[in-house]
C-alpha cells in the first residue's frame, strides 16, 4: 500500500525574523513513516521543520507553512491507500507577513490572524480522497466527546486522540498513550508504550481498516 503521513509543526511567518507554530517533535508522525516502511508500504512523509534525521527508504516532501503543506498534501493524496495527518498544523497565521523586521515601539502589540487550510478536513470535501483517513486530537479536556466530534466533522475513519494535559506523554515525549476512536462511537485504549511501539500497532490496525 501506499500511505501518505503528515508530520511536525508548521511555521507560520510573521515577518523575516519571526514565526508562530506549534509545539511538536514530529517524533509520532516519523515513528508511523518508519513503522509503515517497516511493514513494506510505500511512504510519503509530508513534514514541517523538525529536527530529527530523515528516515531511509520513504519519500521525504519537507514544508514550513500550513499553506505549504495543504499544497503538498493536495500534490500526493490521490495515489495514497491510506492518508494519517499527525501534523501539528497551526489553526492561524499571521494576516500580513511584514516585509521588514517589527521594530519594537509600544508597550502592547495586537497581531492579526487569519484561518489557515484544514488540511484534514479538505481531503475528502476538496480532494475527493476515497481511501482510509486517520487524524489525531490533541485535547486537554473531553476527550473522546471531541475527537467523535473531529471523526464525523472531518469524514475520518479513525481519529487517534490523545490527552496533552498528562505529563510525559504527547507533542515532546518519546512515549505515548492513546485513545482510538471509530465510527459509530466506539473507543479503544492504548496504553502507554513509546511511540516506536505505537506506531507499529497503528499501521498495522490502519492496514487492515484499509484494506
Ligand atoms: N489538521 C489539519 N490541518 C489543520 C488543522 C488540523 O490537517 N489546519 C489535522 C491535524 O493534523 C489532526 C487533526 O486535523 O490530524 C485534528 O487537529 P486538531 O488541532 O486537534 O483539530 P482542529 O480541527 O484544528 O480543532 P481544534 O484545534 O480547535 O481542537
Ligand atoms: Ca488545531
């Protein structure tokens, strides 16, 4: 199979010295890149700026925008069987990038932000995809109610949410622990384990639900 994976923060410029983004190791989206080429698919990894080394044997596509990667995604979705956004895309950018440094002046600064692309939430309403779409929730409260909520909203097959508000697991940790949630309102716990493992189990679970 084919799996198309999107990975990492993006990097929403404010002016040439400056950027809003999110945080994100983008170490869950390079472990289901590793995992899925492990099990002999064939990856397209779409990644914003990480500092971790470029996993062998896929197909690296590297962005900085939510814009980049929208455009990226659009590029690669069609020959994708299944398509796992774990990218931590910023919801705003900056409504103007300044072409000049801001030069400090008043004591307050009010910035405007305008919406950026839902990625996700494009790929079957705008990109028409057909194949199997997983998406992630990072939540600090409600859980479940609003990962089913981003499941039925964004057309997913699977979204595998996690709680941020606990220590040591999520955007900057090397283990993980998550909830899958599936149509129909039915949930599955993951323990804790590293995300190597995870990964593992999920693209395995994602092959099969693609299948
Ligand atoms: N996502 C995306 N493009 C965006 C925002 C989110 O592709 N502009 C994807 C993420 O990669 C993730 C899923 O949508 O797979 C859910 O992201 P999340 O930030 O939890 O959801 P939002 O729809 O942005 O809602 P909110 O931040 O308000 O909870
Ligand atoms: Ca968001």
């Amino acid at each position: 199979m084919h799996i198309l994976i999107t990975a990492g923060p993006t990097r929403e410029p404010l002016d040439p010295v400056r950027y809003l983004t999110n945080r994100s190791s983008g170490r869950m989206g390079y472990a289901l890149a590793e995992a899925a080429r492990n099990e002999e698919h064939e990856v397209t990894l779409i990644s914003g700026p990480v500092t971790l080394p470029a996993p062998e044997g896929i197909h690296l596509v590297k962005v900085e925008t939510a814009r980049e990667m929208y455009e990226a995604v659009q590029k690669h979705l069609s020959k994708a069987d299944a398509a796992i956004f774990a990218a931590a895309v910023a919801d705003y950018r900056p409504a103007v990038k300044a072409e000049q440094k801001i030069k400090k002046g008043a004591e307050t600064l009010t910035l405007e932000l305008e919406r950026t692309e839902d990625i996700l939430g494009s790929a079957r309403s705008v990109f028409g995809f057909k194949g199997c779409l997983v998406g992630f929730a990072a939540e600090t409260e409600k859980l479940i109610e609003h990962a089913q909520d981003k499941l039925v909203r964004k057309g997913c097959d699977l979204i595998i949410a996690n709680d941020v508000s606990q220590p040591g697991i999520g955007f900057d940790s090397v283990e993980n622990a998550v909830t899958l949630c599936l149509p129909g309102g039915r949930t599955q716990v993951m323990p804790r384990q590293s995300k190597a493992a995870l990964a593992g189990e999920l693209i395995q679970l994602i092959s099969r639900l693609a299948r």
